[in-house]
C-alpha cells in the first residue's frame, strides 16, 4: 500500500533523538484497518518465550494477581537477533492485555519475545480475573484497575534494583495511563509508559466500536467478557446475569460500572477517559495510535494536550493493534522495543 508512518505530535528532542523506526505501510494481504486488525486471528505468530515464573501477588480483598516473570537469557542465546538498539542498563517491563485479553494474548507475547532478545526482563501481567487469575478473584479488571497496578509495581521494586516501565496494549494501555495519572508520585519512579491502540476517550471508543459495521467485533469482545464473568467463583453475586446482556456497553452499564463503584457505564466512560488529562504525565510517555483503528477513533489522540516527555505518533494505517508492513515483527513491537532501549 505504500503508506509512509506520519507523526502527529512529538517530543523527540526531549528523549535524546530517538527516532522510530518507519512504519513500512500496511502489508499485502492485509490493507485496510479490518484486516489489520484481524491479522493475529488469521495469521498468529509462534513465539517461544521460554521458561517463565508464577508471580502471585495478593490484592488487599483477597484476590491474588497472577503474572508471569520471565529473565533474559545472560548466557547468550545463539538464536536471538543481534539488535543493535539493545540497551545496556538492564530493566524490566510490565505487560498489560487488552479487554478480554490475558497473559497469553498474542500482542503481549510479542512485546514480550521482543523485549527479552534485547536482554530485558518481562513481567506478562493477567489483570485482575483474566486468564489463570479467573479462580483467584472474585471482581475483574476495569480501564480503572491502576489500584492493582500499582500493587504490582511495588512489588516488583522491592525485588528488583532495576528501571522499570509498563507497556499496555488496547485497555491494558487505558489502565497503565490512568495509574501514572492518577498516583504520579509513583509514576515519577517510572523509566516509561508505552500505550498502543488504547482509547483515550471511553465513550468515543465505545461508539465507534458499537456502529453496526464492528457488529462482529463486538460479538466477539461480548462473548468473551461473558465467559470471565460467568467463571467467577461466585457467578451468583454479580450484579445482572451476564447470558441477558447484549452488547459490551450493556455489560459495562451492568455488571463492569457496578462492580468498580460507578453509577453506569457513561459514568465508567467519563472517569476513566485519560485524553484530557494526558498534559499531566509524569513519566516519559510514548503513545501509538493508526488513523484506520476500527475501535479506537484517532480523534482524541490528535486533539490532546501532551506532557513534555511524552510522543504520540499516529501512523497512516495499522488497525487496532496491527501495523503489520511486512517485516518479521508489526511495528508496534519493533517501535515499542527500540523506545524502551533508548530509554533504559
């Protein structure tokens, strides 16, 4: 397709010069944010991440918050690539899923294989409820889970004397921006922040993901918060029967706004949007957008006031967690990894 990465908003100068990499243009077969956004589903990759460490660390109600902590290879691994980005100050990455995600989703384990052949450590987060966490808790995750964030991430300071960053994808990135936001004392410890397709307006996204177009898309993220719901330990205390509920706004306006303490799902929306509140970062920051997001309309990354630390590029093409141009890696995981590198 021959689409040329454009930067919207930036502030390179302020991060030593770093320059991402180019955005190659979305890739034969898959033009078009539909297929971009679907390339995992018809094409995943096979990623080998290793030996990796149960974390549990436990909320204040009970629940346990289940990650896997995964150590760069230090002897050498003769198949890694030799990058030649890859820092030389050592430093660990929080991975965040996206809705209905997990620790496995495709996205997370990319950055994940990514982060690691550059010799840093990954800690591939289920928030809470998600994926192997589902017996452990009894709530779930909302775009407002920074109070288990920041759980982990004191967690992960008291064992490691390392610079540490966080990486979210989709409501993963939500959430990361919310929990720099809204305690920015310990976001100031933090080396760095990385969003990819994350909606920074809440209700925005939330129309555009329910025009009649992303009917499929929608029945698909339903289906999927459905089965988190009903597999809680005790599906007879949520507040609305999950089999009931049609639509994903439906299902915040029932179960996700009651369950973290909103009146309804505009009220979810309203607090948890970060766009007009993004000037007030206090970690470097680097936010990727694409213009063609199915999901997540560009409009609100375009129109918010940034921090000084932070860049926001907004690339022609990509899809909602997609940039795929052809290369070995979407660039997403090759942008996010030569960032973290500059900045460790």
């Amino acid at each position: 397709m021959g689409f040329a990465f454009c930067q919207i908003a930036s502030s390179l100068p302020a991060l030593g010069g770093w320059q991402p990499p180019d955005f190659q243009g979305e890739s034969w077969p898959f033009p078009g944010g539909d297929l971009q956004t679907l390339r995992s589903v018809l094409r995943p990759p096979k990623l080998d991440l290793g030996p990796a460490e149960k974390i549990l660390i436990p909320a204040r109600d009970g629940d346990q918050l289940v990650s896997f902590l995964h150590l760069p290879d230090d002897a050498g691994n003769p198949n890694r690539p030799d990058y030649p980005d890859r820092p030389a100050t050592d430093a660990l990455i929080i991975g965040l899923h996206g809705l209905s995600g997990s620790s496995e989703s495709w996205h997370l384990r990319a950055l994940t294989r990514a982060f690691l052949d550059r010799g840093l450590a990954v800690l591939r987060v289920n928030m809470r409820g998600a994926g192997v966490s589902r017996p452990l808790c009894q709530s779930s995750y909302s775009a407002r889970s920074g109070n288990d964030l920041a759980l982990i991430i004191r967690a992960m300071q008291a064992r490691f004397a390392k610079p540490i960053f966080i990486s979210g994808v989709s409501l993963g990135g939500t959430v990361a921006l919310n929990l720099a936001l809204d305690e920015p004392d310990l976001a100031s410890q933090l080396a760095g922040l990385v969003s990819i397709s994350a909606p920074l307006d809440m209700q925005a996204a939330s129309t555009a993901f329910h025009r009649p177009r992303n009917w499929l898309y929608m029945r698909y993220i339903l289906s999927g918060l459905k089965k988190l719901a009903l597999a809680s330990p005790h599906p007879a205390r949520l507040p609305a029967d999950p089999n009931s509920i049609r639509s994903v706004r439906e299902f915040d306006d029932c179960l996700t706004a009651p369950m973290h303490g909103f009146a309804d799902a505009a009220a979810y929306y309203r607090r948890a949007s970060v766009a007009g509140r993004l000037a007030n970062l206090a970690c470097p920051a680097l936010i990727l957008q694409a213009d063609n997001d199915p999901w997540v309309p560009a409009a609100a990354a375009r129109a918010a006031r940034l921090a000084a630390r932070t860049s926001l590029i907004i690339t022609r093409g990509g899809g909602h967690v997609g940039f795929a141009d052809g290369q070995q890696q979407p660039w997403f995981v090759r942008c996010a990894a030569s960032w973290v590198a500059q900045m460790a």
